[in-house]
C-alpha cells in the first residue's frame, strides 16, 4: 500500500508564497523520482517541476526562477517552495512519485488547491 498526501496549499495574494509538502508512506525502499503536477480549470494537467533521488530538477517554463523543487529521501517527503505567486499558478496541484518495487508503479495525492488571489 502506497499513499501520497499533500499537504500546504490554501489562498494566498499575488506576490505571496506557500510550500507544499508531499509525503509517501507505506511499503516503499525507494523513489525513483518524485514531482509536482498541477491542473487548473478548463487546462490539461501539466508538469510543475519533477526531482530525482539524486537531486536533479526540472521545471516548467512558466515556473522557472519562482518555484523551488526539494525531497527529504529519509522523510520519504517532496516539497514545492512556491514563490512571487501569480494568479495564472491558481490550480490543484498534484504530487507524483515513479516507484519501482515491487513492480515500476506511478502513484498520485489526492490534490491539494492552491488560489493566487487579491
């Protein structure tokens, strides 16, 4: 059993800041790589920034230089430091995680909102 949870999202200003924590827990050795996904109305689901164990990123073009992707491999945890919010970042945002034992297998949270709003 694989579970993500998302924690951290809520209502802020534009020019405001939150961070969003993902935590895995069940029976897990390892994460191949973990992300964050986000999807706002009427828009497809789209890649946010994804990291690996070995702490390599990648970022959306739109959130480059804003937003900072990070895991804590011993908590089993990801993190999302969301900076200079823009109302165009308004969605739910998803954590993934790529985990391959016992068989490759992608698991998702159950979302947690994030509004950028005066």
């Amino acid at each position: 059993q694989v579970q993500l949870v998302e924690s951290g999202g809520g209502l802020v200003q534009p020019g405001g800041s939150l961070r969003l924590s993902c935590a895995a827990s069940g029976s897990i050795f390892s994460i191949n790589v973990m992300g964050w996904y986000r999807q706002a109305p009427g828009k497809s689901r789209e890649l946010v920034a994804v990291i690996t164990r070995d702490g390599s990123t990648n970022y959306a073009t739109s959130v480059k230089g804003r937003f900072t992707i990070s895991r804590d491999n011993a908590k089993r945890t990801v993190y999302l430091q969301m900076n200079s919010l823009k109302p165009e970042d308004t969605a739910v945002y998803y954590c993934n995680a790529e985990i391959p034992e016992p068989s490759l297998g992608d698991y998702w949270g159950q979302g947690t909102q994030v509004t950028v709003s005066s």
